[in-house]
C-alpha cells in the first residue's frame, strides 16, 4: 500500500492494480479483500486478481511489490516491470528477505529497485536504499517490514522522477547470492537448547511456537538473558540473589525457560483459541507446577 499510494501521490496515472484474490481473513469471517485491492478500490482504481490483465491494461511499465508469484515471461516481453525487494541484493534473494536477515543477525537490510526477470530476483538493480536493523531495540519482523514498505515507496517515486523513458538499464548484481527461502512452520518453533540470542530472533518474526500441556501456545515477544543457567533474575538487576539448581532446558521459573545459555524472558504469549495476553497473566492461569515444562 505505501508504494502505491506514493506512485498515486506522485502523479503517475495506475492502469490497473494486481492483487491476490478476496479470502477469509478472521474466523467466521467472509470472503475479504486484500488491504492492497481495499486501498485501490477506495482510490477508484481497476482492480484484478488475474495477472494477465496487465498485458491489455496500455500500462507501459509494471511496480511489483511483495506480490509472492513469479510474473511470467511473456508478460515481461509486454511489459516491463520493476521490483521493490526487501533486501540489499543479491543477499537475501526470494520469499522470506526479512525474516532471513533477522534470523542470521544481519545489522542492516534495505530495500533494491530492480528491473525484473522471469528468474528470482536476479535483475539488475537501478537504486538501493540501506536500513540499518534495530536489533537491540528488538525488532520485529512487521515493524521492519512496515519501515521497508515506506522506504520502497519513496524510492520508487525517486526512480520514476524522470518517466519511463529515462530508466537506466540498471547495473548487474555483485556478490555473493544467498536464498531466502519460505520459512516452514517447524523453524518458527522454539527449541529451548538452542542459545537465547537464537530463540530471541526466531520471537521477533512474529511467528514463533512452543507447547504447552500439549497444546499450542504462540510466543509473540520476548528476550532473551544470556548468563549462566542458576543465575536469578536478581542477580541480573544488580542486587545479589541465591544461586538456584540449574534447570533443564524448557524448565519454566516464572515467565523465564531455561535454554541452552540463559533464559528466555516471555513477555506476549497467545494460548491455542484465546487472545493474546502478557505472559504474567497466562501464567496466573495456567499455574504451572514445580519444573513443569514448555515443549511437550
């Protein structure tokens, strides 16, 4: 939405919006537009979920953003098109840039305009923007996303300034390529002998899951303590406390597990059929018993 609401703010006429198809969007709910078709419908623009209409649309250029589907070669040989992608290529080429950089500990992303190519993300590239990721801050894979999505849309603007006639050809990707492959579930799932700065990150995609009494319980945000296992949440605040029994990894203390390297602090939980909730709460009432643990 924030790429084409600046290519509309901007002057640039839209021919047609390409968007995925209406679907169910809650429980119960009905059939629901995208936020992307929803946007464009409210503009008054043509809306299709059939990619093909591009080729009859008189468009003389394409915006791809974040539309998860390869465009077809014929279509390209109609119409050219560009791609705003979320990561500075050829790092991070495919489904999952984001959440990739995230997960391997990458201090910065941004965003590359490119000119797209029937093969994944492989165009040259026309302009990039470098963001820095604010990982002592935490950040979550929406908040980057959404930070992404405004940078994309000013710096398409910034491409197009001068018409489509005056697009370079752009300069061929340099580097090494590395794939962002679609992440599966079990990968959003928190294995507690792993390192806490691990477990962080796979939290802050928003995504992650353990078990809990056998069912599903959704972790939404949480950090991560690397000390020591024993070491009390006293201790860490700087006034001396008890040194406890070390505990085996999924161990719950409270609202901290024990992993590999320290504990893993939860803050936002979701039970399976319940809303979210702050991890105190929950905890309030599930009251678990003594060594009681995540993970089974």
């Amino acid at each position: 939405m924030p790429s084409l609401r600046a290519l509309i703010d901007a002057g640039h006429d839209v021919a047609v919006v390409v968007s995925q198809p209406d679907k169910r969007r809650g429980r119960g709910a009905g059939l629901a537009p995208s936020p992307v078709k929803q946007a464009a419908l409210d503009m008054g623009l043509r809306v299709t979920d059939r990619i093909d209409d591009v080729g009859g649309s008189g468009a003389e250029l394409g915006v791809v953003v974040a539309y998860g589907r390869i465009v077809p070669a014929a279509l390209l040989e109609r119409v050219p098109m560009l791609n705003a992608h979320f990561s500075l290529l050829p790092r991070w080429r495919g489904a999952a840039p984001v959440e990739r950089a995230i997960l391997a500990g990458d201090q910065d992303t941004g965003v590359s305009i490119m000119r797209l190519e029937a093969t994944l993300d492989t165009g040259p590239v026309l302009a990039v923007r470098r963001e820095p990721i604010h990982d002592a801050q935490r950040e979550h894979a929406s908040v980057l996303t959404n930070r992404l999505a405004a940078v994309a849309g000013e710096l398409l603007v910034e491409v197009l300034r001068g018409g489509v006639s005056m697009l370079g050809p752009g300069r061929a990707q340099e580097g090494e390529a590395i794939y962002a492959a679609k992440l599966d579930l079990e990968e959003l799932r928190l294995d507690f002998s792993r390192p806490v700065a691990e477990l962080e990150r796979i939290v802050r995609l928003d995504r992650a899951w353990t078990t809990f009494r056998g069912e599903r319980l959704r972790v939404l945000d949480a950090v991560g303590h690397e000390e020591p296992a024993g070491v009390t949440s006293g201790e860490r605040g700087g006034s001396p406390g008890p040194r406890e029994p070390e505990l085996a990894p999924c161990t719950l203390r409270g609202t901290n597990v024990q992993a590999a390297d320290g504990t893993l602090e939860l803050l936002v939980v979701q039970p399976a059929g319940r809303r979210r909730q702050p991890a105190g709460e929950w905890l309030r009432g599930a009251r678990p018993a003594a060594g009681e643990r995540l993970g089974e």
